[in-house]
C-alpha cells in the first residue's frame, strides 16, 4: 500500500476546509440577507401601525369635536335647528351611530320619513345591534 504524500493530504484537507468555510458565509450572507429583509418588513409594519394610529387620534379630536355640536342640537329650540346641528357633528364624526339615530328621530317626529329612515338605516350599519334603530325603522317601513 503507498502512502499519500503528506502535503497533498494537507492540500485537500485546505480545500475541503475552504470549501466548508464558503458554504457557511453563504448560509450567513443567506441569513443576513433573511434579517434584514424581515427588518425591513417590521420596519413597513410599525410605519403603518402609525399612520393608523395618527389617523385614530384625529378621528377622536373630530368626534369631540363633533359632540359639540351634538350637545348643542340637544337644547335646540326648534327641529330645524336640532337637525342642522346634528349633520355639521356628523361632517367631522360620520361613524357616530347614536347623533344618525338622533336625527333620524328629529326627522321622524317632524314628518320627514324618508331623511328618517336614511338615518336609522344609517346608524344599524354603523352599529347592526341598535335595536332602537330597528324598532324605529320597522315603524316607519310599516306605515
């Protein structure tokens, strides 16, 4: 049996060594490459979470805003009046389940069944477990 020469046994053992350290920085490129694309995707994440919360913060600042003008179509004198109030509360708080059943209500005693059942119909999208809502939209549907 001939023995391998001793550096050529050491050459192979180099490149074999080589050859495993460029496998392992490509799985760490590989790797880093996942990492930074997964930053990149919490990164967008928190960007937006941000944006929803800002957006969240002036929903709220509109809605005070727009009790404002609720209160003030509470202690209205006249209908009319009630009713103007309660569409300028709902230009800046349209989402606001309860002023649409107001006004609903407002319209409905004044006779304005249509612009009633629009607001009651309003508020059961905004809210379908209304059941005042509901009960006010069956009345005027069965008339």
């Amino acid at each position: 049996m001939k023995l391998w020469p001793f550096g050529f046994l050491f050459a192979i053992l180099i490149l074999f060594l080589s050859s495993c350290r460029t496998e392992i920085l490509r799985q760490q490129e590989e790797q880093i490459r996942q990492q930074e694309e997964e930053i990149s995707r919490q990164r967008r994440e928190i960007e937006e979470l941000k944006i929803a919360q800002q957006r969240e913060e002036q929903k709220r600042q509109d809605c005070n805003r727009a009790f404002s003008y609720y209160e003030k179509a509470q202690g209205a004198k006249n209908p009319q009046e009630a009713a103007l109030l309660y569409r300028q509360g709902l230009k800046f708080c349209p989402d606001d389940d309860v002023a649409h059943y107001e006004l609903g209500k407002i319209f409905h005693t004044s006779g304005q069944l249509k612009e009633a059942e629009a607001e009651f119909e309003a508020a059961l999208k905004i809210n379908p477990n209304f059941t005042d809502a509901k009960r006010q939209l069956e009345t005027i549907r069965k008339r």
